[in-house]
C-alpha cells in the first residue's frame, strides 16, 4: 500500500483499504503532532501500538499509519484476540523530542476516543513513554510490571517468531529443528537482542547487523562468536533463513534480487514493500512467514493484559504461531498462491465469519 506522491484525498485511501477513521491531533503546548488511524473494529475496539519517528513528511506519516493500523487488523483477527486494527504515529524525533507533557498531550488525545482505540509502545516509543500518557487516559497498555502492566513485550515476541522460524524450518527443511542453520538478523534491538539469545541456545549460526553501532556492540560483547556485516551488506548474505527486525519495506525491487536465503521469518511491520512482491518470493521458492503472523507475540501479550496478565496464558497463545503458520503453508501449497495471500485469505474469512456471528439478535 502507498500515497502517491502529490496526494492527499484521504477519503479516497480510507474507502479504498478500508480504514473507518483517521484522527489528525496537534497539542499546542506541547507541540505535539500525532495521528491515530482506526482500520476495522469488526473483532472489537481497535488495539495497535504508538510509533514515533522523525518522517521527513506528513504523508509519509499517513503513509505509516494507515498501512500500519491495516496490519494491525490482520495480526488481530490471526491471533485470535477480540480486538480491531488501529495504529498511532508521533512526528518527531524520539531521541530529542520526548517529554513527560508530550505524552500527556498524547494521553488526551486517546482518551478523547472513549476506548475506541488501545495503543502501547512501538518502534521510537517505551513502556515509561505510556506511564506519562496513563495520567491522561486509561486505554493505554504495555506498561512497565511495576507499574501495574505487563512489562517488556520484545520478550514474547521474539519467542513468536523463534515458533514462527520452527515452522518455517518445518516446511522449508523437513525439520524444526534450528541448530546448525544460519540466520542473518536484520536489526538487534528490542526484539532483535533477545532473538538472538534464543538461537543462539539453539545452537543457529549467525550473522547481524544494526544502525546504531551500540546495539551491534552490545551483542558482540555477549556473544563474540556472532559475525557482523555492514547494514546494507545483510541482504546478500548466504543464509538458510533471513530475519528482519527492524523497519519495514526491506523486501523490494532492489533487494528481492540479491536475497541468497531460502525463507523469510522476523518480527518487523509490513516487511513487504508490496502485495506483489510476495509473488516474487514465491516464485524464487523463498518460503516466506506473513510478518502480522511471526510478529504477533508482542499483540497477544498485551490484548491479554486487557483481560487479567497471566504469562503462561500469553505465552501459551504467542506458541500457537507455530500451528497457524502451518495452516498458511497448507493452504499455500493447495491453491499455489503465494504466503502472504495465503495469510490474508484465512484472516478475511475469519472476520467475515465473526461479523456474521455477530449480527444475531442475542437478546
């Protein structure tokens, strides 16, 4: 999905990929600048992480949004949780710009939408970021243990997409079995680091990269055995399985090319830059791992939450991206589509079904 640029008829993109609204807000004291989109509360109330970046536009901004709230949506309905896609965005610089008030303004902001939408951390965005919003509103969740909430969900993440490489290894190589396979991780922050460790146990090769050089250092500290490369150099290293975990849109014209892996599986949003490209893994027999299923650890960790934490429940719910992974490859495989068509198939038929489970009169 795109915003062609030198357009800007937001109606025309919500009717086209179906959001229901898009909130502009702007804080004068604060100078915040944020958007929330809400895609689709079929499920429920629309539930999707706060991500704050220094966009070079705003429709780049919108951009992010609505493609992130759309995916939201997707992860929702695959993981079984009751909740709706939304997504929010903060134009700034997280490294600069962040202040207890700023997100206090955010907080505002959500509470204006009445528990419309749940929001939490994302990429630039920390669980103390939401202790500030929690003076304001109380739809906020992902908060810090000791502060009543669930604590760090980069955990039960990269546990998801540990299962979600099983499962790919499984279909790819006959077994689930990691130990000796290289793995070439794009991106060893948050969900990166702790991937890491989990291959790592498991005996993976592996070879990293990451922007910022304190992250790069961090890892070779602990694990001195990990090859390195420059940031754009991940893309052409030989590998059986490719994990990227940072940005999204790094599967493209450019890189599709000079992939030498033979499956996809990581943790980071809308990874595709588009539906089509999906296809040109699947005809290059690069077992792909729809990102809103492999990542969706950190979702189900915090829709839990909602209802009571219990770590084992989360837990138990995030290790059954193994068995919904195995359906996507089945159903792959049967109709000779590719997997993130695949992926969305089950998701539509899924929310078509609920809408109409929905629709009886229950008294």
């Amino acid at each position: 999905m795109g915003i062609e640029k030198g357009k800007s008829n937001i109606f025309e993109l919500m009717e086209k990929y179906g959001h229901e609204q898009v909130i502009f807000n702007y804080d004068k004291a604060t100078g915040l600048k944020s958007i929330v989109a809400i895609h689709n509360t079929t499920l429920g109330p629309a539930l999707g992480g706060c991500r704050m970046w220094n966009y070079e536009t705003e429709a780049d901004a919108l951009e992010d949004v609505l493609r992130l709230s759309r995916g939201m949506t997707y992860k929702c309905a695959v993981s079984g949780v009751t909740y709706g896609g939304g997504k929010a965005v903060i134009i700034g610089d997280p490294k600069k710009e962040k202040s207890d008030e700023l997100f206090q303004a955010f907080g505002t902001f959500i509470e204006t939408l009445k528990g419309r939408y749940y929001t939490g951390t994302d990429v630039g965005t920390v669980g103390m970021d939401f202790v500030s919003a929690a003076k304001q509103t109380k739809y906020v969740v992902g908060l810090p243990e000791e502060y009543g909430g669930s604590g760090n969900s980069a955990v039960i993440t990269a546990y998801g997409v540990w299962k979600a490489m099983k499962a790919t290894a499984k279909e790819k190589f006959g077994t689930d079995e990691l130990t000796g396979l290289t793995i070439a991780i794009q991106g060893i922050g948050k969900v990166g680091r702790h991937l890491t460790q989990i291959l790592i146990e498991e005996g993976a090769k592996l070879v990293v990269t990451d922007i910022f050089k304190d992250n790069v250092l961090n890892i070779t500290e602990l694990y001195p055995d990990v090859q390195v490369v420059e940031p754009n150099q991940i893309y052409d290293v030989q590998c059986d399985i490719f994990s990227p975990n940072a940005l999204g849109a790094v599967i493209n014209d450019d890189t599709i090319p000079r992939f030498r892996c033979k499956a996809i599986v990581g943790a980071a949003n809308n990874v595709l830059a588009e539906e089509r490209h999906g296809l040109d893994l699947h005809q290059r027999e690069i077992l792909y791992a729809p990102d809103y299923v492999a990542n969706a650890g950190g979702l189900i960790q915090v829709a839990d939450e909602l209802h009571g934490y219990n770590k084992e429940r989360a837990f138990r719910n995030a290790s059954l991206i193994y068995n919904t992974l195995e359906q996507i490859y089945n159903i792959s495989k049967e109709q000779n589509i590719p997997t993130n068509q695949a992926a969305n198939l089950l998701v539509e038929k899924k929310i078509e079904t609920i809408r109409l489970i929905q629709s009886k009169f229950v008294g």
